[in-house]
C-alpha cells in the first residue's frame, strides 16, 4: 500500500495513494463543505464548495475530484477559500426560493446549513429567476426545481444505483435543469420511483410526497428497522411523530442496502394505517372469527397439526413459505416441515 505524506492547514498527514484532498481533511476532523459530493457516487467537482488553496495550483481547486500528491500543501479555509464559499452560495441562492420557513427540507438543507455557518443572507446577485411548476404528477416524489442546485446528484444516483437513466440534465446556460426524456412529467417517465433521487438532494428540489405536511425534520423520532416487504433484509430508519408513522427515510448505515431502497420499501408503508389490517390473531368460534391471545392461536395451531399428523399422517401437512420471509426464517419453515412434521411438502411462492 503506497502511502502519500502532504500538508494539510500546517500540520502533516499521511494517506494511501489515490485519496483526494476531501477525504483526507476528513480524516484529520477537518470539514470541508460539499454539496454535490457523495459516497456512493462518482465524483465531478460540480458545486465547487469544495475548494481549496493548493500551493503552486494556478487556482482553487475541487478538493472532492482532487487526489493528493506528495509533498502537497493545502490551505482549507484561508481567506482566498472563504470568499469563494461565500461567493458560490450567493450564487446558488441568487435562484434559489429563500422560503425556509415553510419548505419541507428544512432542518435537513445542507444548503442552509452552510449558507448559516457562512454567514450568507441574500444574494447580491440579481436577476431573472426561474418559476417552474412545481411537479406533483406521481403519488410519490414531489419536485420543485425551482430549488434544483444542479448539483447531479440526483442524475448520478438513478444511472449510477438504480440504473434506470431517467433523469439528466436538458438545456443550456441559464435554462438548464434536471428533468426526464422530452422534458416530461415524473409519471410519464420510466422512472420506477424508488426514490434514490430524493434519498441524495440535498435541498428541497425532491422531496417525499406521503411525508408532506406532516412535521419538520427535526420532529421525527428514526428508528432503524427492516423493510417487510421480501427476504433481501434491506434497513431504513421509520419516521414515526406522536406515535404516528410519518414515512421511511435511507439510513446510509445499512449493511445490505446503504441507502437503495426500492419503491415498496420507501413509499409503500401506509398499509399499517389501512382499516382492514389485522391487529390480532383471529379465532373461529360458531362459524364467526373472533379476537384470540397469542397464547391461545398458538396453542390451538400445536394442537390442530397434532391431531391432523396422528389421524392422516405427515403427508397430509403441507408448509407454503413466503418470498417476505427471511432466507433464516425459510430455513426455519422447511426444517419444521421435515423435522417435526416429517414431511417433504414445503413450497415457496417465488419458485416459478
């Protein structure tokens, strides 16, 4: 492993061949700004908050798209960096809708974060502002790009994680934007609406639609859980307010997924409010259902297979597990099957 020494605000580091300017600031605790950075996707450098004061460089440069060479001297906020930060976000706000009050995002806007920890109230920059409508076309993402940054990351995370390349940049100079093919509505699109797109912006351009209204950000009891829907064990953290689920958001701490989810695991939660859902086990009793313990259903599940086992034998059991389940807890019904019921008539619905 090749190792690179460079300086960094006076003090000297030492990181493997390859790392750019940003990471290895990370790892010395020192936070460089970013906006159209991210983990998970590749790195373009479109922002340009990221930048620093290289020694020798004609120019600042993009810390984020920049990798480290030896004897490197970095300055990451010297008086030349923080005016340019200042300067870019003026910029980004000079179009940008300051109605922090009432946006969605707020709480959660990097953007307002860094224009807060930058001191940048206004713009001084005037001119024609953009009034797109706002897109509320699907049952799921609403988009205002009216608060697009251009930062791609929305772009990046649909080709570069999903796969779909529903989305990129149309138009030039002024009028460019992030939008579908032929400029259409999100519904017409082939978007599958997993939502990764609103998972990466870091503003209020794309937001989750079921989420709206519902309580700031800040409000939100996470906790993280498992996705119910198949067996891959996807994690995201549950929003829940008042006792209330208020939606599902990416927890980039997932093991499985990191911050993928597919269209069922973010958006498809409400059937726990749906009026029809059982909230207890059910008992038939005289020809009628009727609420039961658990001690009870189970008792009477053991019972039942007993009997049935002793008077028609193992084959007239039979076990259908669920593609929902885990692969642990399909293995756990097959066993049961054939341990203790002794039989081989287990099946699962996802084998076609």
């Amino acid at each position: 492993m090749d190792l690179i020494k460079l300086t960094i605000n006076g003090k000297e580091v030492e990181v493997e061949a390859g790392t750019t300017i940003l990471k290895a600031a990370e790892q010395m605790g020192i936070n460089i700004p970013y906006l159209c950075f991210d983990e998970d996707l590749t790195s373009v450098g479109a922002c340009r908050l990221c930048v620093v004061e290289v020694k020798g460089a004609r120019s600042l440069v993009a810390s984020c798209a920049t990798a480290v060479t030896p004897g490197m001297i970095v300055e990451t906020h010297s008086p030349a960096v923080m005016e340019a930060r200042r300067t870019i976000l003026e910029l980004l706000i000079a179009n940008h809708p300051l109605d922090c009050l009432t946006c969605e995002k707020a709480g959660d806007c990097r953007l307002a974060d860094y224009c807060y920890e930058y001191g940048v109230k206004e713009s001084s920059f005037d001119g024609e502002k953009h009034n797109y409508p706002i897109d509320e076309s699907n049952p799921f993402i609403v988009r205002d790009m009216n608060k697009c940054i251009l930062c791609g990351k929305c772009v990046r995370a649909c080709d570069e994680i999903t796969g779909q390349n529903t989305i990129d940049f149309a138009y030039r100079g002024f009028n460019c934007k992030t939008t579908t093919f032929f400029d259409e509505e999100l519904v017409e699109s082939n978007c599958v609406f997993c939502g990764q797109c609103v998972a990466v912006c870091p503003t209020g351009a794309l937001t989750e639609k079921q989420m709206q209204g519902k309580g700031r950000r800040w409000e939100f009891q996470r906790t993280r859980t498992t996705c119910p829907f198949c067996g891959t064990g996807c994690n995201f953290d549950l929003c829940t307010k008042d006792g209330k689920i208020i939606g599902v958001l990416s927890n980039p701490k997932s093991p499985v997924n990191g911050r993928a989810l597919c269209v069922k695991g973010r958006f498809g939660w409400d059937f726990v409010n749906n009026e029809k859902r059982l909230k207890t086990p059910l008992i038939k009793k005289d020809g009628e259902f009727v609420p039961a313990s658990w001690d009870e259903a189970l008792d009477l599940i053991a019972t039942r297979l007993g009997e049935i086992k002793e008077k028609y034998g193992p084959d007239a059991f039979a076990a259908l597990s669920s593609a929902r389940c885990t692969n642990e807890e399909n293995y756990l019904v097959q066993k049961f099957t054939r341990a203790v019921m002794g039989t081989n008539n287990v099946d699962h619905c996802a084998r076609t």
